[in-house]
C-alpha cells in the first residue's frame, strides 16, 4: 500500500548541497516518489512553498548562509504560506538533534537525523503519508482556524483512530481553549491526568488555574513539573508570568533565565526577559538579552529598528550607573558601532532617523564633530516638535531624557509640554512624559532618592524636623525636580525654621527650590499642595524681607 | 578539571566530535557496500560486522556521556506519550541493511499496533538499539522483538535463538540492583546494561518504577532481554 500512496505525493527538498538533493532524490525515486520539487536555499524554497501545495518538505536545518530551517518554518506557519496538510521534516545532523528539538517554537512534524538510510526513509515515510490522510480533517480545520470544526474532528480521531489518540487530544484542548471553552477543557485535561501522568496536560491544567487567578496553585504546580520536566520551556514562560503577575519581578527574571538556557533563541522570550531585567534595574542583563535579540533576528522576518533602538536604549540606561570608565568606553564603542548600523539599514524611518540623531549628540563620538555641537542637539529638539507625529512613544521619551541629560532643559521641557498636548488621549504615555521631567535621572539615582525620602518622612512623622530637612535635602541630590521631594523639603524646612528661627538665607534657598515645579501641570495630583506651600513661601519670605532689611 | 561544567563541555564536544566521524565512517562503509555486495560477499560481511562495531562505539560514547550527566544531575528526560511502534522502528530501521547480510532475521510483534505510552523516546530508542547491536553478536539467525501490556506497565522483549546469557552476567544484573554501583569485572557489556537499567528507572508512575531484566528463554535457552516500563 504504501509504495501506491507515495506515487501521486508531491515532495519538496530543501538543502544547500546539490550532492544531497541528488542522493535524496535519488532514494525517493527509488520509493515511488517521482514529483520531487529541489531548493537550495531559503529564497527558492519560499518561492516554491507559495507557489504550489506539497505534501511533504524535507529540509536541512543548515542552510548555509540563507535562512535555517527553523527560521523558514517560523515564517511560513506566521504569514499563513504553509498548510498544516504538510508534513514538514526538519533533516538535521544527528549530533545537533537535541539542540534543534529543544530550541523552537514552531514544532516541524518530525526530525530525520542524517544521514539516513533507505529503509529509515521508507518507514518514515510510510508514517508520514499514514498520519497525513488520517489526520486530514483536524489539519484542514486548523488551516481555516475554524475551531469548532477542529474540536470535532479532534474527538472524531480518539475515537476511531486510537493511533493518533494523544495527538488528537492536544488539539482538543487547542480547539476548546481558542474557542474560550476553559471549562470543558480543564474537565478534559483532569479526566487524562486521572489516567496517568502526562507533562503536556499539566502545563494546559495550570494555563487553565493561571486564567482563573488560581495563582498560588499554578506556581506550585509549574515548579514541580519543571522539576520533573526541566527541558519544558513553556512551562518556564508560564511560571515566569505568574510570579509577574503576584509581584516576584526577580523571581520571574530567574526562572525566564533558566529557560533561556535551554532554549537561547527564542526572541519572543528573550525580550520578556529584557524588559524584565530592564524593570529590575539589572541593566547588564537587559543589554545583554537585547543585543541578543539583534543578533537572532538577522536575515529574519524579526529583524526591526526597533531591535537596535532597544539596545541602545538599555546600553544608555547601563551608562548612567556605571563608574568603570573602561568598562564605558567599551560599552559607548559597541553602542557607536550598532548606531552606524541601525543608521545604514533603516535610512527611510521618520522616527529613526530623529532617534538616531539624538543618540549620536549623547554618544558624542570624536570623529562626529557635528553631533558634539550643542547646536547640533537644539535642532534634533526643534525637528522633534516639527515632526511628533512621526516620532514613537519611547524614540520621543529617549530624545527628551537626553536634552535633559545634556543639560538642555528649556528645549526639553519646551518638547515635554507639546508632546503632552499632542499625546493628551493617552495617559500612560503622559504619565511617563511627566515622570521624566520630574526626574530626568538614572534609575539608581531615583531608587535611592526614593530611599532617602521615606526615611525622611518617618522622621518628619516624628516631627524630627531638623534631621527629615537633611534627609530630604539629600534626595535631592539625586532628584533634583521630583515634586514629592521638592515639597516634602521646603514643608519641612518651613516648620523647622517655625521651631527654631526663621533665616532669610534658608527662605531663599526654599524658594528657589521651590520654583523648580514651574513645569507643573495644573492637572497635577501635586499641584495644588504645590501653589499652597509656595504661595506660604513668598508670603513669608515677603513678610521677613520686610522685618529684617539686612 | 575542577569545574564540572568545563568537564562536561569537554566531554559533550569530544562525544559529538567521534560521533560525527563514526557516521562518516557507517556511511562510507555503507556506500561501499553498496557496489561489492554481489560480487564479493564474504568481504561485505566483514565490513558489515565493522559497521556494527562503529554503533557499537557510538552507543559506548552515548552512555559515557549519560552516565556522566547523571552523575552531575544534569540529564534531562524529556517525557512524552509516543507510539511504541515508532520507537521500536526507528531503533531498529538503520541496522536492516546489516541484519540482511548477516542473515539474521528481525521480527517485530506488537500486541496491538496503536500502544502509546509516555516515555522519553530518544532515550528508550537507546537502549532498544543498544541491546540490539549486541545481540546481533550472539544470536543465531533469529532476533524478535515483542512489545505487550504486562503487570500494568508496558513491556518490550528482545529474544535471541543464540546460547543464551551466561550465568555470570545475569547475577551481575540481580547482584547489583538499584545500588547504582558500576561493576566492570564483566567486561565492556556491564556498562550498556547499567545504563540501560538506569534509563528504565528514570521512568516512573505513582510508586511504580521501570527496570530491565536479563532471563533466557525456557524453551530454546536463547536470550530474553526485557524492559519494563510504567
């Protein structure tokens, strides 16, 4: 039977080497296979997939300098040019078998290690051909994404095809999940799982409680099945999400870390990982994890500006907390060099080239005496609020972080101002504009002005005036325009000089603090304890200028 | 070599260094045999038997290398349900060509064709080819293997028509039971087999555990391999 099927299939063979395509061809043909299409890289064999319709591809993880296998898998399920009716078999080097198996999202429908004999080929391909036409109902549901078909066919499959029964299953749970049915499918799954252990289902259980906020449940469950289980990346994901979600950002870090081991190429996980080492304030890390990103999606359907701008981004954020000048020069050429690139690859973006503009004024090359002209950078601030339209949420927040870095404030919070009238539909990114502008610093500097100010306000509590004065005089050293700590200060100061004596010296200082809060918005959950204490401020500093005209 | 991580760099690079060579070498050795096996068949036996000596070292290596990440407790088994029919193909397909020429015939008989069970495949793969390279060594010209439900877990047998096991060698299996002590006194074969055991130990449902065992066949007195699993 087996020989009559395989005569009408048509195959598609995938390899860099014209002496493989041939020896492979050459088996099939000997099988009974004779339409036997050749590419010998990612581009003709792309071409070829969107052309026709096969029904089996074999193709080399190794393409040589083209894409991967992987790489082109991944591409194809996303754009929608590969039909789930075909199988598609990964041919990989025996030795690297684990390596690929373990790595990718997009699951080929089998692995053949190379090379291979005849009669290897011929069983598989029996298998391949048998799994084809019994499962063609579930597959051609999954090419329409009609899950209510897929749920029938799936259950039609365990129940006559005991065969495929456990694959049938997983797309059971698939179709009812897609289609918001949790409650069946945690029936379904606990039913399985009665039976006997199953490391697929437990991770689709724990999906289910991490859905219904049974959080404490799920993470320890996920913890034990990723004991029993340790090459189950998806269950590190999902672990990852929980402890997000019940305010574990570190432990989160850790265990995406752990994942990111087994299985490093991933860019989907590489970013949650960045953004959240970005979020711990483990600034190496995030770098890492970004240029790592940039180097996975090169030559792929992931390749972006925005890899680039992240990098950049997190390398500038690492720059600020760091005292090693060698290890900051290092960091700044490795930041120059990606610049230079992002600026010869995305040269049409709008919103690129007002970023990269912007990144070259803060990397201040030496051999860019154009950038290091103050001049320079008034007119990034200028062409910034020519085109804010152009100009996306973080490249705008990074053009404003570095005037104010720069020392150019009056041009950022000239930007800052119009940015806010022009983005006033949305708050978060208003939030974060204003958050800036209170504290244009580093992340080190904020967390330990944070520090400094709640231990202030424990001593003013304690009406301690004169030490909570000192305190919050010292945030201010690292923060020097957040409102909270401005006020906190100058409340502070006033009551002190209330307890003690009034000075003229120390009203100036108040008001000159003070009035850094011009900026602020009148919508401003500070501004009216903010007009309050100053308007005490200059009426005292009035009344005192007028008793004592020294 | 302090640092266990270098150590087991060193050895997974070497591991996949020769293996990459010994599929080079079952390749041309395959390719060779291709263009003489007519006209010259004693000199195709004999590169034969060298081709299963090159699995023979591969597999060596593979447990080498498992047997070392166990000791390190960095083995990862990766569990899943699969057909039991796939695996036994799969452990058995490549060594076709060979059993052929060494005229040995290979049954394979399943109780029912569709039994799935939740194992590590690659990892059962092993063992199945494992213990078939050395009984192509031993046995006659018969070599079955059975797959059926035994004692509420799954049980793959391999019996051979040959002389049997030695008693030495099925005491050393009863001798040294779960104690994950490695006995060398019987030569090259005590190391497959302690990986082996290994493997079906690492397979466990409820309070059950998976094991194998060496008997011989009441009948013919050929030797009887067998795997349990839960």
């Amino acid at each position: 039977m087996e020989l009559n099927q395989s005569l009408n299939k048509k195959f598609l063979l995938i390899d860099d080497f014209s002496n493989v395509r041939k020896s492979v061809k050459g088996m099939l043909n000997s099988l009974g296979v004779s339409h036997v299409s050749e590419a010998s890289n990612g581009t003709e064999a792309t071409k070829s997939v969107r052309d026709q319709t096969f029904d089996v591809i074999l193709c080399d993880y190794n393409l040589g300098k083209s894409k991967n296998g992987s790489q082109l898998l991944e591409e194809w399920r996303t754009r929608g040019w590969l039909s789930y009716q075909t199988v598609f078999v990964m041919i990989t080097a025996e030795t690297s078998r684990d390596f690929v198996m373990g790595a990718l999202e997009f699951q080929p429908d089998d692995y053949l290690a190379k090379p291979f004999a005849m009669d290897t080929l011929q069983n598989r391909l029996d298998r391949w051909l048998d799994r084809q036409s019994a499962l063609g109902p579930i597959n051609q549901a999954l090419d329409r994404k009609d899950y209510p078909a897929l749920a029938k066919a799936a259950r039609e499959v365990m129940e006559t095809k005991p065969r495929y029964r456990g694959w049938a299953q997983r797309k059971y749970v698939e179709a009812l999940f897609h289609q918001g049915q949790m409650t069946e499918a945690a029936h379904f799954l606990q039913a399985l799982l009665d039976k006997r252990d199953l490391p697929w289902a437990r991770l689709e259980r724990h999906r289910i409680d991490v859905q219904e906020g049974k959080l404490e449940a799920a993470e320890r469950g996920l913890k034990t099945l990723i004991m029993l289980q340790p090459n189950m990346v998806e269950a590190y994901d999902l672990l990852a999400d929980v402890q997000m979600q019940i305010k574990q950002p570190e432990k989160a870090q850790e265990t995406l870390s752990q994942a990111l081991v087994r299985s490093p190429r991933n860019i989907a996980r590489q970013r949650v990982f960045a953004g959240l080492a970005s979020d711990n304030g483990d600034h190496v890390a995030a770098t890492r994890a970004y240029k790592e990103i940039v180097s996975l999606a090169d030559g792929t359907m992931h390749e972006s500006s925005r890899g680039y701008k992240d990098v950049l981004r997190s390398t500038r954020t690492q720059l600020q907390s760091l005292d090693d000048d060698a290890l900051k020069r290092r960091l700044q050429k490795d930041a120059q060099s990606l610049l230079k690139k992002l600026i010869k690859q995305y040269p049409d973006e709008p919103d690129t080239e007002l970023f990269s503009k912007a990144y070259r004024a803060y990397l201040a090359d030496a051999g860019d005496a154009e950038s290091t002209d103050r001049v320079f950078l008034e007119s990034v601030a200028e062409a910034a609020r020519e085109h804010m339209g152009d100009l996306g949420e973080d490249s705008a927040l990074d053009i404003v972080d570095i005037l104010y870095e720069k020392g150019l404030s009056k041009e950022a919070d000239a930007l800052v101002e119009e940015l806010r009238q022009y983005h006033k539909e949305s708050g978060n990114f208003v939030k974060r504009l204003n958050q800036l502008q209170a504290e244009p610093i580093t992340q080190e500097a904020r967390r330990h002005a944070h520090k400094v100010n709640t231990e202030g306000i424990e001593l003013y509590k304690h009406k301690d005036y004169q030490a909570a004065t000192k305190l919050f005089e010292d945030a201010l050293k690292f923060s020097p325009r957040h409102p909270g700590i401005i006020l906190n200060f100058v409340q502070s100061s006033l009551l002190l000089m209330g307890q003690t004596r009034v000075s003229l010296s120390q009203l100036d200082r108040c008001l000159d603090i003070v009035n850094r809060l011009n900026y602020l918005p009148a919508d401003h959950y500070q501004y009216e304890r903010y007009t309050s204490i100053r308007d005490k401020v200059i009426a005292l500093h009035a009344k005192v200028k007028h008793e004592q005209p020294s | 070599m302090s640092n266990p991580v270098d150590m087991h760099t060193i050895m997974a690079a070497t591991v996949h260094d020769v293996k990459n060579a010994l599929s080079l070498i079952d390749n041309e050795l395959r390719e060779v045999i291709d263009s003489i096996h007519e006209r010259e068949p004693d000199s195709t036996l004999k590169l034969n038997r060298l081709r299963l000596e090159a699995g023979r070292i591969n597999n060596d290596l593979v447990h080498m290398l498992g047997l070392y990440r166990m000791n390190t407790d960095t083995f990862r088994p990766d569990f899943d349900e699969v057909l039991i029919e796939d695996v036994i193909h799969d452990a058995t397909s490549r060594y076709q060509q060979t059993l052929e020429s060494l005229g040995i015939h290979l049954g394979i008989e399943l109780e029912d064709p569709d039994i799935a069970w939740v194992i590590d495949p690659v990892l059962i793969e092993g063992v199945l080819a494992n213990i078939l390279t050395n009984s192509i060594r031993y046995t006659k010209d018969r070599l079955d293997f059975r797959a059926f439900m035994a004692d509420g877990g799954l049980c793959i047998t391999l019996t051979d028509n040959g002389e049997g096991y030695p008693a030495k060698m099925m005491n050393f299996m009863s001798e040294t039971p779960n104690q994950g002590e490695l006995s060398f006194q019987n030569g090259s074969t005590g190391l497959g087999l302690y990986f082996c055991q290994q493997i079906a130990q690492l397979h466990r449902q409820g309070d059950a555990e998976g094991y194998i065992k060496l008997t011989n066949h009441p009948e013919h007195g050929g030797a009887v391999f067998t795997l349990w699993l839960p």
